[in-house]
C-alpha cells in the first residue's frame, strides 16, 4: 500500500486524476512536477504542500520559486529536478504521468531506489521495455501498470503463478473518433477532430495517438515488456463502449476480463492499493443499463500504425524506440498543423527505413536511437 507519491506530470490528465485519488486516500504527496503550467502547479502545491516541486521549463521555475516563496517547497527545474524528484526519500511510489521518452531516466532512477512505480507513462516502455523490466527485476521494484488495459490485465492475471497458463493477452481499443473511416477520408481530417476522442478525455498526444491507434500499437508493447511475452501472443480487438478494458486468454480456454465505467481513477487508485482494494465514489456499472457490448476486427489498412508496432515488436531492440519517437515528433508536428493525419504513420515508417536498428541496445544507444528518429522526421 502507497503512503507518499512522487508525482511526475501532476498538471496532466493523469496527474490531475492521481491527486484527486490521494484527497480520496488521503495519501501525502511529497513531489510534484510539471513542463511550464505554473498557475495550476502553483493550486497544487498549496493545497498538498509537497516538499518538492519540479517544473521542466527554466522559467516557469524561477516564476514559480517567486510565488512559492512564503511556502516551504523548495523548486527545481530541468532534467536533474526531474531525477531529484524521482528519488525523493520521502515517497515510497512514483507515478510517472509525463508524456513521452522524457520518462525514462526518472524512471529508471526511482526503479534503482526501490520505488513502487505506478506507471501511466507507456512511452518508457515501449523505447527500453526490456532494460526497464530487467532493473526492476534486479532491484526488486514493482511495476505497477496505470494504463486501464495494462491494469485490466494485471487484475485479470492475480492468481496466475506463471505466465505458461497464459496463451495470449487480448487489449480492448475503442476504435478512437474515426472508427469506420477509409485511408482516403482520413486524409482530410483535421486536428479538431481527432481531438475529439468517443470515451477518454486525456491530454493531446495520447488522444492523437488513440486515433491513429498508434495508442494500441504502443500498448501492445507495453504489454509485452510487462508480461514477458513476443508480440504473437498480444492481440487487439476493437470494442467501442471501452467496457471491457482487457482479457486474458489462459491455455485451458477460459477468458478473465476487468469490467467498469471508464475511469482513470480506477486503475490509479488499484496501483496505489494493490494487493488490496479501496472503495471508490463512483457508482459501479450497471449491467443491465450499460447496453450491448460488440468486439470487431482492427482495420490496418486504414489504420497502420498498428501494424508497424507489430513489426516493431518482432524486430526488437531499438526497432521501438525508434517508432516512439518518430511518432511523438509526427504527432507534434499534426498538431501544429504542419502534416496531415496520414502523414504521422508514413513518417514514422520513414524514420524506421532510416535509421538502422541496433539488437540488445545499451540505454546510450536507445537515447541515440531516440535522437535520430527525431531528426529523421525533422528532416522529412
Ligand atoms: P498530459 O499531456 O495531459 O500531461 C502530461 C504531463 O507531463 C503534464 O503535467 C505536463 O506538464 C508534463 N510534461 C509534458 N511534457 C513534459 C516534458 N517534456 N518534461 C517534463 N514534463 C512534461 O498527458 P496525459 O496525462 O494524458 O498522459 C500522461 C502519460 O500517461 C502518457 O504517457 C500517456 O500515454 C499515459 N496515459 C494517459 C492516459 C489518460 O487517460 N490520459 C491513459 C493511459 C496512459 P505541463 O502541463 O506543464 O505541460
Ligand atoms: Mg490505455
């Protein structure tokens, strides 16, 4: 059980979610950290009075060191706050709510401190999944997943003394705003628009990603890396009302799901109580109300971002972080309206047939692998 979280990303939507969970737990909260939102940092440091707040930006430290000045926090900023936050001796859990790759070394060094790490930054994962889980296997740190399919599975796996009794993992995917759609009417679509997801509010990256279902691609990664299995035996079925948030297949036929409402708060509030439950506000879901439940077939052709997971998947070493990071560069870049949608999926395969894939990566070469996917789809 979590007593003091580290919270990293606590103006996101995750972060947001996870200090409402620890008014409701009433959980301390000893760090907080954040890019440049310094108004909303600012709320949050006065209500849970943490002994440490971080933000990215330089300047939006120095402005939030100005107004904390009659506090006791103390403000830091920049990727050594970030490190110093990961670690703090205070917090027995790190949850890691950043977006992107930038999660990696503070995650890595809470690991290296015995953190529980509740785990909401997937892109970690997914660019050194295998470096991650093998440090926390040796320092013995439990990672606890906070992405609602992950949790789903991870609920669905207590009780499972050895992953042989599994024969796949099955991830639910809403279909995101344009389930249904042909490549070509993708081509038109517009920011807006994929900012516009059916079931999740969650920050901008995630639901671009939860579009171009590059949000499963990433997850059928994460999912590997957690449960140790090759990418043939994790699967994605669309189920549009995000009900089921994921099954386990076993060996003998029988198929375990976690069912509820879509709530983030769910899977946080799980990740903080594990092995044991807390009661939660929120009305439980009726069965009888919720309506029928459907589960249909990916379309790749339209959607092919998933199928380059796949591919990255079984490629292996820095195949995935090279895909990560040419798609949160393309993603960027969609947002800033400077590609169309299809674009985000051809730049990626674009940074894939330019830098080559280094087997059994160092963190020196995923970071690098990192840097020159990026500049693969600058250059574009
Ligand atoms: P948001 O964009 O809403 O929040 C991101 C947080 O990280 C903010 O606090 C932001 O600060 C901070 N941040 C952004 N960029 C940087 C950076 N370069 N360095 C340091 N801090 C940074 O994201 P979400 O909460 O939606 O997602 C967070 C993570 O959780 C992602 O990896 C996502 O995939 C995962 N996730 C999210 C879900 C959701 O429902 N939202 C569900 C499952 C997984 P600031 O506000 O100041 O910019
Ligand atoms: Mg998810």
């Amino acid at each position: 059980m979590t007593h003091s979280i580290a919270l990293l990303g606590s103006t996101g939507s995750i972060g947001r979610q996870t200090l409402e969970v620890a008014r409701e737990l009433g959980l301390s909260v000893a760090v907080l950290t954040a890019r440049s939102q310094v108004d909303l940092m600012e709320r949050q440091v006065r209500e849970f009075c943490p002994r440490l707040a971080v933000m990215m930006d330089p300047d939006a430290a120095a402005e939030l060191r100005l107004r904390l000045s009659d506090t006791d926090t103390q403000v830091l900023s920049g990727a050594e706050g970030l490190l110093a936050a990961a670690t703090a001796h205070e917090a027995d859990t790190v949850v890691t709510a950043v977006v992107g790759s930038v999660g990696l070394a503070p995650t890595l060094a809470a690991i290296r401190q015995k953190k529980r790490i509740a785990l909401a930054n997937k892109e970690t994962l997914v660019c050194a999944g295998e470096l991650v889980m093998s440090e926390a296997r040796r320092c013995g740190a439990e990672i606890i997943p906070v992405d609602s399919e992950h949790s789903a599975i991870f609920q669905s796996l207590q009780g499972c003394r050895d992953m042989e009794q599994v024969r796949r993992l099955l991830l639910t995917c809403s279909g995101g705003p344009f389930f249904g759609k042909s490549r070509a009417e993708l081509n038109e679509v517009r920011p807006e628009d994929a900012l516009r997801h059916p079931n999740w509010s969650m920050g901008a990256k995630i639901t671009i990603d939860s579009a171009t279902l590059m949000n499963k691609g990433l997850e059928i990664i994460e999912a590997m890396r957690l449960y140790c299995l090759p990418v043939e035996q994790v699967d994605a079925v669309i189920h549009r009302q995000s009900i089921v948030h994921s099954l386990v297949e076993y060996r003998d036929g029988a198929m375990i799901a976690q069912l509820g409402t879509p709530d983030m708060k769910l899977p946080i509030r799980y990740a903080f109580t594990f092995p044991d439950r807390a009661p939660s506000p929120a009305p439980p879901l009726d069965l009888i109300t919720c309506g029928a439940l459907t589960f249909e077939k990916p379309d790749e052709d339209a959607f092919p971002c998933l199928k380059i997971a796949r591919q990255c998947g079984k490629t292996g070493g820095t195949a995935c972080a090279i895909m990560n990071a040419a798609n949160e560069e393309a993603v960027m870049a969609f947002l800033r309206r400077e590609i169309g949608f299809n674009d985000i999926s051809r730049r990626v395969e674009h940074a894939l047939s330019r830098v080559a894939v280094k087997y059994a990566p160092t963190l020196e070469d995923i970071l690098e692998a990192d840097r020159l996917a990026r500049a693969a789809v600058k250059d574009q």
